[in-house]
C-alpha cells in the first residue's frame, strides 16, 4: 500500500465520529476500498451499527452503488454528492440464505440475498478476485450456515 493511500486512509479514519463510521472506516482500511467517504454515509447508517462488510457494485454511472452489511441489516445504497440513499433494505433476521457466484467471462459475480417474504436482492460485484475472496470471508463469518458459495 503507498504512502498517499495510507494518507488518506488516516484522514477518513479520524472522520469517524460514530460506532458506524468507525467500523466502515476500519473495514476500507482493511479491504483497501477508496471508492467512498465515510462522513456521507451519516445519512443511511444508525450511530450504533457495525458494518461487517462492504461492496462497490458494477453499473455504467459515476455513481456505483455500494453494498453495506451490518450487523443488523443489508442495505444496497447509492451514493450521492451530499448523502447515501437506501435503494433497498433487509433486515438480517428475514434473510434465509446468502450466496456469492463467481463471475464469467461476461458476468460479473454477484451476491444473493433470499429474504423470507421479499424478493432476492442481488447485487452485481465491480470487485476483482481479490475483492471478492475477502466479501467470502466475510460473508462466511458473518452469516454462518445460510451462507453458501457456487
């Protein structure tokens, strides 16, 4: 990692001023994720939320939309000049299953989401191999035995 991106890393991570900002600040500082600032994410996260994981998604726009899964709910967001919006929330207790499929040569991987009632939430990775081996691992500790690879 160079030394400007170590720079800026520090700087989101003295930002941090909730329990929420701080785990989203510790995980781009662990997964090396640049993509967005912590301060605009006040807007759909709750002070007292960890997030244990964190994706950016694959979409033609300057804006892609990023994944956030905390320790109480998944949330498909869409970042904003001013602030994150929710596109679609679920709370992890509805969720029964959890899957991450490997990219193709035209596909990019995707993660799965199966609520008990609701329709999947699937959302298309940007992330490289790299990336996505450490959303598996995440997703493996965090959701247990709903989670399953394919």
């Amino acid at each position: 990692m160079d030394s400007r991106f170590r720079e800026y890393q520090d700087a989101i991570s003295s930002t941090a001023s909730s329990p929420a900002e701080q785990s989203l600040a510790q995980l781009m500082r662990e997964d090396g994720i640049a993509d967005f600032e912590v301060w605009t994410s006040r807007a759909v996260l709750e002070e007292d939320e960890r997030v244990v994981a964190a994706a950016v998604g694959q979409v033609a726009t300057e804006d892609p939309p990023v994944l956030l899964v905390t320790d109480r709910r998944v949330l498909w967001t869409a970042q904003g000049l001013i602030r994150w919006k929710v596109r679609r929330e679920i709370s992890r207790s509805q969720i029964r299953a959890v899957e991450i499929t490997a990219g193709g040569l035209m596909a990019p991987p995707r993660v799965r989401f199966a609520p008990v009632r609701e329709k999947d939430l699937v959302f298309k990775l940007r992330a490289g191999a790299d990336e996505v081996a450490r959303l598996r691992e995440r997703m493996r500790r965090s959701f247990g035995p709903v989670y399953r690879e394919s």
